[in-house]
C-alpha cells in the first residue's frame, strides 16, 4: 500500500512530498538545511528529521503522522477507557466501548481510533461488530520487547 492510497483510505489530505525523504523503508520529514547538510555528506544517511512513516503492507505511521491522523481523518472513533487500554493491548475494538464516532464510518472503511483525551492511538477497520486492529501505539511497545528479546 503506497503512502498516497494509505492516506487516502483514512480521509487524510497529502503530505506535502517536497519536504520528505525516503531513507531505506522509512519516510521522513527533512527541514531545509537538513536537507543540504545530507547532500553534501559522502555516507547516505539512516536517519534524518521526523519519522513519518514506515512503509510495509500496512504503513505504520510516526508520531508525528499518528497526531495528524487524529485532528484531520475523516472517520473518527472515540472508545472508552477500557476499550483504550484493550486496544493499546493489540486487542480489536468491541462496540460496547465505542463511545462516540464522526463521520459516516460503512463496514470495510478505515477508522481512526481517539482516546477520551483526542489522542489517537491507533487505526483500523470498521465492521458492524467491531473495529479491527491495523494498528495501535502499543505495537511500537511491543517492536521494542521483540529486538530486546533478540539481542539477549
């Protein structure tokens, strides 16, 4: 899935793409003078401004991207404190823990996923009997333990 139908499934404007740049699977915003300073270094580089996305069969956005998903999509889910916790937890969306939706969200449209805060913490998608986990804040967590694990 490219950035462009990934953004486009979630009813989110593009990203200005002037101002990214593709490091190996990762897309990033780079100011400016980042931007030159990494032109005139001879080692191309791994990392390089904001992280905004990760590309995969389904993107996994940075934060800054997850905050933006948030203010901007155009199916939005609120979910109790419970649903937060079971969601953060890899766990998909029940509805008896939806609270509140914006929107007209049909089954098979992508959702994001709000906290009582306006935090989103995830995204996936709608289903007349729950909402399915694409991802969520805890995945990042969870990454983290696996290479911990690994390097052990």
């Amino acid at each position: 899935m490219t950035v462009e139908s990934f953004l486009s499934r979630l009813g989110v404007p593009p990203l200005d793409v002037s101002k990214l740049e593709k490091i190996g699977t990762e897309l990033f915003f780079v100011p400016g003078q980042l931007k030159d300073i990494i032109l005139r270094i001879e080692k191309a580089p791994v990392y390089a401004g904001k992280v905004i996305l990760h590309e995969g069969r389904i993107p996994t956005p940075g934060l800054s991207l997850l905050e933006k998903l948030g203010k901007t999509a155009k199916n939005r889910v609120w979910v109790s404190k419970k649903g937060e916790w079971l969601f953060i937890c890899g766990r998909n969306i029940l509805p008896g823990n939806i609270e509140k939706t914006e929107g007209d969200p049909k089954p098979k449209d992508a959702v994001v996923v709000l906290n009582a805060n306006d935090e989103c913490i995830g995204y996936g998608e709608y289903t007349e009997r729950q909402i399915t986990r694409w991802f969520d804040l805890g995945d990042l967590l969870r990454r983290e333990r696996k290479h911990k694990e690994l390097a052990a």
